[in-house]
C-alpha cells in the first residue's frame, strides 16, 4: 500500500486548505432550479428483495435520498449536504474506522434535480451513487462550499490519514451526475477525489468548471492522488484548470471528452495508464506528464485513437535521452492513432519547451523510452510502426469499445428478480435450481436481475446464448460443495453458451465466488460466439476467499515462518480456492469484459486490520479464443501457476492487465498448493524457496496476433518479506512474462516489478528484457517489447540496439539529437513515415502560456506491505 509520511500529510493539508472556505451559502438565483422531477428510470422504482450474508439488521440497500428520513429537496436552493450524507451512513455503512467490509453495501439514488451542498459528499466504502440515467442530476457546489471535492471516495482526517487504505478501497461506483463547481473560486475546489483502488468505476458524469484562462486556475474535475485501480470511463470535462488531475498505480480511461480545460490531463504520478478515445478541444495543453527530468514520477503513459484540436500543445513531457532523464525509463510514453490535425502546432513538447515532434499531424505511432524486438534493446525517441491490426478488433481505424449498458429505456417491470423467482439468496440456501428455473424460463425484452445477497450454487448454471444480465451492488453467484470439488474433473459454476452456441449476452455488476473450498470450480466460462459488439461483460469481478459467508477467514491466516509441508492437511484442504476464475474458450469469439477483477484475497476484507491469508487458486485468467476479444480495465491476482495465460489464441486486445504473485510463494513453490492440471499449464520443476517457480504474471503460448495496450505485473513479496524489493538485485521472482510458440505478440507499456526477466522466450531458453536495465518510477518499464514477427518497432534506420545482456544503447539518431536540443523548431521524426504530415509545424507562442503543473513528489520505496510509497517532505500539492 502507499502511505504518507507525517511531514507530508501536513502539507498535504495545507495545500488543501484552499478547498475550504466558511458557512453554506446558497446558489445564485439564476442556477435555481424546480423541486422534485419524476423519471421512469427503472433503478428509482424496481422492487427491492436484497439481503445481506449475516448481517440481516443491515439496511436498507436502496436508498432515495428524497425519501424520508433523508429528506433531500434537489431544487437548487436547500442545502442539501447533510440529508445526502444521511441516506450514506444510515444502518452503519463502512466509514472512518472500518477498514474494509462486504457487509454493509448502500446503493444512493439520486432522482432528477439539482442538490446543493456546502461541503463533500462522502461516499463509503462497498457504495454506489447512482444518478438518474435519463435525466441525470446536478451536484451543485454551493459558492462558500469547503472541502477537497464534491464527492469524496477517501477523506483524510485532522492527522492526514485517509480513512481508508487507498490501496485497499475497492467496490465503488459514481455514475449518471453533473457536477457543477463554477460558484467557487477559480482557485478552489475538485469534482470529485477519486483515491480508489480495483472494482470501482466514474461512468456518464459531465463536470462543469469554471473558465477562468489565467494560471491561477485550480479547479480539477477529478482530484486522484493515489490508490490502485480501476477504470472510469464516459466522462466530459468542460473548463478548469485542469480536466483531471491524476496520481495511481496503474488505470484506464476511455472515452473522455475536454472543452477549455487550461490542461487537459494532467499526470501527477503512475507506475502505468492507458488512456484511450480522448477529445480534447481549445485546452492549453492537451496531455501532461512532465515532472521534471531529474525527478521523473510518470512511469508510462499510453495515449491511442484520440483526438486533440485548438490546443497549442498536445503532450507536454519532461522524458529525455541526452541527457537521460531520471529515471531512465520514467516518462515511458506511447501514442498510436492520435488526430493533432486541427491546430495543434506541437505535437511533443519537452521540459525546457523545446519541440520535440511538431504537430498539425495525425500521430500515427510514436514513442518515447526503450524498445525491444526480441532481446535487442535501444532506447528511442522516435516515430515507430504500429502493429496491424485485424478488421474484427477494429472500428473503422479505432480499437473497438462499447460502454456499459444501463438499459435507460426498459421498465422494472422487465426485470425478473431471482429472488422473487424462489432463490433465497441467504448464503445457506441450494439456490441452484432456482436460478436455473429463471434462466430456462427468461423470455424475449426481459433482463435477469440479481438482487443483492449470497447465492449459494452446487452445480453448473447454465447461461443461454441470448440474455441480458444484471445485479443489485455485486450479489456473489458462489460455488460449494463437492461438485465443485474435484480438481481433475473441474466444471464451470456460471457457463455462458455451449460450444459452437453464437448470440449475445450482457452481464453486469455481479461477482463470482465461492463458499469454502472449489477446487474444481471454473467460476466463468465463455463459450459465446457473438458478432462485435453484441456480447459485453462491464463491472463484473470474482473474489475467492477472504470475504463474509466464504468460509476462508482466519482459519487460513498466513505464516511464514511455517513451511507449506508443515502446515496441517485440514489448512491445505481448508484454504484450496478455485480451479480457473475466468476462461474465454476455443469455442468463443466477440467476448468484450471491461472493468473486471479476478481476485484470489490476499486479506480478509471483513475481518478488522486486514489479516494477511493464504489461498491456493490454480489459475488466472485463461483465453483460448480465436477472437476477437477485447480487455479494457482487467486484473487478475494471486493465482499460484499464472495470473493470465494466452493459449492459443488470436486477435487479442488487452488494455493495461495487472497482476500480483501470490505473497506466499516460493513457501510453497508453484504448483503446490493446487491439484488437477490442464494440457496448457506451465510446467514447474524446483526445489523449495526457488523463485523460478513463481506465478507467472502473463504467458502467450501458441497465439498470435496479441496486443497488449499496457500492463503492470507485479512481484512484492517473497514469502510475505520484503528484502527482495532493494535495488539490487531486486528479485522477489526470476520470470514473469513468457513468449513461447507465438508470433506478432506486441507489448506496449509493459511494466513489472522485482521479476530478474520481465519478458523470456524459448520455454525460458532466452532472457530478453531485464529488470536492471530498464528501471521506471518504481517497476520496471519498457516502451514495447515485440518478438519480431512483424515490422513495428522504432522507424528509424540509424537507430543502433544493444543486447540486453547490457543496459540498453542510447540511440545516437538525429531524432534522439533534436529531442536534446531546446533550441530546436522541427525534428526529422517528422518525415518519418510513422507520422502523417499536415501543414503547420512553427510552436505557438500560447505554448508558453500554458498552467504550469503542479510540483510532483519524489517516490521513496519502503518496506511495508504493498511496498509503501512515501512522498518526501519537499513535495508541494495542490488541491
């Protein structure tokens, strides 16, 4: 996890103290609005049957912050702060001084209207704030409002302590709102702080800033200062200093639009991001992620299929080959597909604002940091050669995406709940039957409605090949009991289509589980065949172990000074997970999954303190496809023989995997700890303690045709110490990408951390890239790896490489000369074939108007669970 410091949560606070101003005022008459508006939006009125596993005096679920005993106007004049904070916390819901908990989920409706508040929203954990769909409401930011944001998802308390670990604060939701801070002080206020880590997501918010020009400008639609996601999407940033202002591990963005933001995307921090189908119209700057040459806290950025017009500079970096920036590979970044056509007279600014690629271009591939074919490495700054893509991933000349459906035109009535169907959704309850019995039965224009609780499931449900699908805040489908015991004859518990089935399924805010131990469970499996775009998968998780009703608490608390052999039969048998959390067949193709994650715990989420357990599952993420399949927003963690492994497959697009080893290995080494095998699994052969036979982090085996748009892959353990993690030789793990059997695989963005081999081929015969040479803000990061089979790469035939038995060899071209250069106007890199030219290449003078960004923390790593980030004492933030 990351922590602050003493020091600098003072200064946190100080710089937040701009946000806070005196008493509530109201909003000027002009933005008034009318009281109460109907909607026929059918999360206002569907009949509400949830329950909560063990905790049946928890409630209600559903809450309409109108309704009584909340109380809220939404007519733009009553200050409506502290009735909306009520409908939050009433029944205890999981706040300041409860770490983490499964037991108390809140939906928050808000109908059409406009609600002001004087100070933040604060949403709690496992909560959603749900807006009206149709006719989305107004949180309206009242003109003495004080406060870091309107909606806060991790407050910070007088110390400057968060209220929760923002590495840990999953399961939120914000969608479906305006919000509007333009009565405030151009230097004041934040739409929303977003400190969130996996399972959460920003979908349909527009947020309307002030349009103040000058640099004084502070105001941010989205404040993210740390965490560990996620994914938001659907979002329009109009005005303010800076569109989003962002800091986090690792995430992706699709589809956000900014209207005359000063910045337009302002990156603060990241070990990795993906941002993809931006529009960015009349901004200053388009993308920023310059923090300086010498302290470089962007670990690597992936801008693709987006467009910037009116803006003097599209992106701003501080990334620097002569001489190198630091660190070497910070500032990583790659753009593939960006239109800068319409005045956009640089492309690529540098620290000192020199130009380092002009613009009035569309940018077809470009990047910057250090590029391998195979296990030949150089480090560039140059046009390159995207990768060919198949028509069936492509859109027109876009990666294909489809945003999750809300199903705004459909009535509740159209809703068949399972409960009321005869599932009990109790936890205790064989709802197997029941549940089938909805399936078998569901007829033409009705949607499957999962109403929150625990279904207990003893066999396979089977998911015919067309229906919609949907769950009231993540209901867990589980599976138990001895038919999903049998690892050498494992069995899927939730099976959408047969083999050779084609149509269309939509699956949404559901997890998948279990109840004690599934070692024969395949908690989905995807054998649909659908046409683009037909079939989706949006917000949907697994969570094996570790969470109320799963019967994988304490009893399977870790430790490491025992040894696997050790430990008793009744631990080994108690503390088994599943077979496979998800796998997209040979059968499947047109499988879409956007904002999923499949996670074996590492901790107990309802036990207080967080304890650290031990769960073994056999494997990850396992895509077989042909294709063409899509992941937008995925993680997979913990699995002991892989996180996510390509067998066979074609025509795979992924945008930033992540993944975690298991904390416990090598105690013990893969694959013990697992029964029953597959003919695709890695084989293992090591003695105890050798970190050869860790979890893989991603396997390409026997495919072809994969992109992978960014990925982090992380290794921070080694049997629960730490030491692995110091500079040298940092190897909690030897190996964590492998490339075996395959052709036209392109990594993008690939980062990872403490693994001696971040990419090997030829069954682990070759080493190619290596940690030590390709060092990043905190993992390691290179800007591509490709095995090449295929011709992208850096297009540039000065370009000089180096094995990677070395550091990698500095390029000497004229492009890397004129990136050094300050003084320089134009660049060869824009002859470059890579680049499609346009007229226009002078800098704009408004260029040097630009806001100038806020100062940026210098990363320390420390040893403590997660790996602590601390941010020195000399860092200033601005809020």
């Amino acid at each position: 996890m990351f922590s602050f410091s003493a020091a600098m949560r003072l200064l946190l606070l100080a710089a937040l103290a701009m946000l806070v101003s005196a008493a509530p005022a109201s909003i000027p008459e002009t933005q008034q609005l009318d009281t109460r508006q109907s909607s026929s939006y059918w999360v206002a009125d569907i009949a509400r049957n949830g329950k909560v596993f063990n905790n049946t005096g928890f409630g209600p679920i559903f809450r309409n912050v109108k309704d009584a005993p909340y109380g809220a106007a939404g007519d733009g004049t009553t200050d409506d702060t502290n009735a909306i904070n009520l409908a939050i916390s009433a029944g205890g819901t999981c706040a300041h001084g409860c770490d983490s908990s499964t037991k108390a989920p809140a939906i928050i409706y808000f109908p059409p209207g406009k609600y002001l508040v004087s100070k933040p929203i604060i949403q709690n954990y496992f909560t959603q704030f749900i807006g009206d769909a149709i006719n989305p409401p107004t949180l309206l930011a009242s003109s003495s409002f004080a406060g870091i944001a309107v909606i806060d998802s991790d407050p910070y308390d007088d110390t400057g302590a968060n209220w929760w670990i923002n590495q840990n604060n999953f399961y939120r939701q914000v969608r479906n709102f305006v919000i509007d801070i333009t009565a405030l002080p151009s230097t004041q206020g934040a739409g929303i702080h977003w400190q969130v880590a996996q399972a959460t997501s920003i979908q349909n918010v527009t947020f309307n800033m002030n349009k103040d020009t000058s640099s004084a400008n502070a105001q941010k639609g989205i404040f993210m200062d740390n965490g560990s996601g996620g994914f938001f999407g659907d979002l329009t940033f109009n005005g303010g200093g800076f569109g989003a202002w962002l800091g986090n591990q690792q995430f992706t963005t699709r589809n956000l639009v900014f209207n005359g933001c000063n910045t337009a995307f302002f990156m603060n921090w990241n070990w990795g991001w993906t941002l993809k189908s931006a529009s960015i119209n009349n901004c200053k700057v388009g993308v920023d992620i310059a923090t300086g040459p010498a302290n470089q806290s962007v670990g690597s950025l992936v801008f693709l299929d987006s467009q910037i017009s009116n803006t003097p500079v599209g992106v701003n970096t501080s990334f620097s080959i002569n001489p190198e920036s630091v660190p070497v590979n910070g500032g990583t970044l790659y753009i593939e597909n960006v239109d800068m056509s319409q005045n956009v007279p640089t492309a690529v600014q540098g620290d000192t604002g020199n130009q380092i690629l002009p613009g009035n271009t569309v940018i077809q591939s470009w990047g910057q940091g250090t590029s391998y074919t195979g296990s030949s490495g150089s480090r560039v700054q140059a046009a390159m050669s995207a990768p060919s893509k198949a028509s069936s991933l492509m859109a027109g000349n876009k990666v294909f995406e489809r945003s999750k459906p809300q199903y705004e035109t459909v009535t509740s009535s159209s809703f068949v709940s399972v409960i009321s169907s005869g599932a009990a959704g109790d936890g205790v309850t064989d709802d197997t039957q029941a549940i089938q019995n909805v399936f078998d039965k569901i007829e033409d224009g009705q949607i499957v409605y999962f109403d929150h609780g625990l279904y207990r499931v003893t066999d396979t449900i089977k998911v015919p090949k067309n229906v919609k699908i949907t769950g009231e805040i993540w209901p867990v489908i589980a599976a138990n009991g001895s038919g999903f015991g049998d690892p050498t004859n494992p069995k899927p518990l939730f099976q959408v289509g047969q083999p050779g089935d084609t149509g269309a399924v939509e699956m949404s805010d559901l997890v998948f589980g279990n109840i004690g131990p599934a070692p024969g469970a395949v908690l989905l499996e995807w054998n649909l065949q659908s046409a683009q775009g037909a079939s989706g998968v949006w917000d949907v998780h697994a969570r094996v172990g570790g969470y109320n009703g799963t019967n994988q608490g304490m009893n399977c608390y870790h430790n490491e000074n025992v040894t696997f052999a050790e430990k008793s039969q009744d631990y080994k048998t108690e503390c088994q997970g599943v077979f496979t959390m998800l796998h997209i067949t040979s059968s499947a193709s047109g499988a879409y999954f956007e904002n999923s994650w499949w996670w074996t715990a590492d901790h107990s989420l309802d036990t207080g303190g967080s304890p650290q357990i031990d769960i073994y599952t056999g494997r990850g993420v396992l895509i077989e496809s042909p294709g063409p399949s899509w992941l937008y927003g995925t993680a997979s963690e913990h699995s002991v023989l892989y996180n996510y492994q390509l067998s066979g497959a074609q025509n795979i697009w992924m945008g930033m995997i992540q993944s975690e080893t298991p904390y416990f290995q090598p105690n013990p080494v893969a694959p013990q700890g697992i029964s029953g095998s597959l003919p695709s699994d890695p084989v293992f052969n090591c003695q105890a303690d050798d970190t050869t036979c860790d979890s893989w982090g991603l396997r390409v085996v026997n495919s072809s045709s994969v992109f992978v748009y960014s990925a982090g892959l992380y290794s921070f353990f080694n049997n629960y110490g730490q030491d692995c993690l110091n500079d040298n030789p940092q190897d909690c793990q030897k190996n964590m990408v492998a490339v075996d059997g395959s052709s036209d695989v392109h990594l993008f963005a690939l980062s990872t951390k403490a693994s001696v081999n971040m990419v090997t081929e030829n069954d682990g015969a070759t080493d190619d890239a290596k940690d030590a040479d390709n060092r990043g803000v905190f993992p390691a990061v290179v800007l591509q790896w490709t095995d090449g089979s295929s011709s992208n790469g850096p297009n540039n035939s000065t370009e000089s490489s180096g094995s990677s038995s070395a550091a990698p060899v500095v390029s000497s071209s004229a492009a890397s000369s004129a990136a050094a250069s300050s003084a320089a106007a134009s660049s060869p890199i824009a002859s470059a074939p890579g680049v499609q030219s346009s007229a226009g290449s002078a800098v704009s003078s408004a260029a040097a108007d630009a806001s100038p960004a806020p100062s940026s923390p210098a990363y320390v790593a420390t040893d403590v669970k997660y790996t602590t980030i601390m941010v020195t004492a000399t860092t200033t933030v601005t809020a």
